[in-house]
C-alpha cells in the first residue's frame, strides 16, 4: 500500500552461489519483496504477480544499481517512476575505472616505475576528505613523475565527488554534462 520509492538490489548467499533479488520500499526504509535468482524473469514476477497495474503507475522513483535487468524493469513496469542510480554503485564503478588505468600503467611501467605506483590502488580509492596532505602530494606528484594517465584519472574521480553536493537539478545537470565531455575527452578508456 503506498508504495511510491522503490529500491532494488540482488545479494548472494551460500558463499556466493546463489542470489535473491530484494525490493524495498525507501521511505519506509523497509523490506516489500524477496525473490529467488537476479534475472529479468525474477524482477517481472515482483511488478506482475505483487503489483496491481494502479500500484505500478503509482511509483514516482525506483532506484538500482547499473544493472540492465533492474533497469529495464523499471522502465517496463512504472511508467511514472524516475530512475534513480545509486550512488554507491556510481563511486564503485569509477573507482573500478581509475583502478583499470592503474592496472594499464602497472602492466607497461618497468622495474623502477613499477616501485613508484606500488601502493596507490587504495590511495586513489580514498574519498578527498579522508587524505592526508601528504596523500594528496603523492597523487599531486604522479604528474610531475611522467604518469599523467593515473593523474588525470584520479582528477576526473575527484572532480566527480561535487556531483553529490548539487541541491539544484539544473546545476547538477550543468555539472554533469561538462564533467562528461571532459571525461570523453581523457583518452582513458575505462573512464570513458
């Protein structure tokens, strides 16, 4: 009854061998539905079978992560609902994406270059406001060092964190699409 703010999400269990799609109602901050399995048939089962077609208009946002099955869910089922993606999978995602380029750099450095990128995956992981100065030096000097791939990476993720403090929609949105073109623009595959 009154559901309006949806989130869904998959978690495994038995050591990661099996799954179960949970759905959950976000204002009232509790559980609605559990299924057996992450497919699309899972999901469908939920919006067809627990849902009445006025239930389904009456969701205003569903949230997921970057999955195309919760996705296209979403989109099939409420046809009013702004989809939301969550911000934990956002920051994973581009974490992964600066840890690719690491990885890229890591692969091509010799010996001595190798010495100096040992230890950066969790410093580029970090969030700004839990560096040190001296963190943020050791990432300042990656430029300097002649690894400005890593560097402009790790820019990019920084910059990105300001999208979060955004109140208005249209200045988010502003934020957003300049952020992209210079993304695009990074010949960083990963981050593209």
């Amino acid at each position: 009854r009154s559901l309006k703010t949806i989130g869904i999400d998959e978690i495994s269990y038995c050591k990661g061998h099996k799954y179960a799609t949970i759905v959950y109602d976000l204002e009232r901050s509790c559980v609605v539905w559990v299924g057996k399995g992450k497919a699309r048939d899972t999901i469908d089962s939920f919006f067809r079978n627990e849902l009445s077609p006025y239930q389904r208009k009456r969701i205003v946002s569903g949230c997921c992560d970057m999955s195309e099955t919760f996705i296209g869910a979403i989109e099939r089922w409420c046809p009013n609902a702004t989809l939301v993606l969550d911000r934990f999978h956002i920051v994973k995602a581009l974490n992964e994406a600066v840890d690719e380029v690491r990885k890229e750099e890591w692969r091509k450095a010799d010996k001595v270059n190798r010495k100096a990128l040992k230890g950066l995956r969790w410093l580029l992981y970090r969030h700004s406001s839990n560096r040190t100065e001296d963190d943020t030096k050791t990432l300042k000097s990656l430029y300097m060092g002649g690894n400005r791939r890593i560097h402009r990476a790790w820019v990019l993720k920084d910059e990105f964190e300001q999208f979060w403090d955004f109140k208005d929609q249209d200045s988010a949105k502003d934020f957003l699409d300049g952020w992209c073109k210079t993304a695009k623009k990074s010949r960083l595959e990963s981050i593209k």
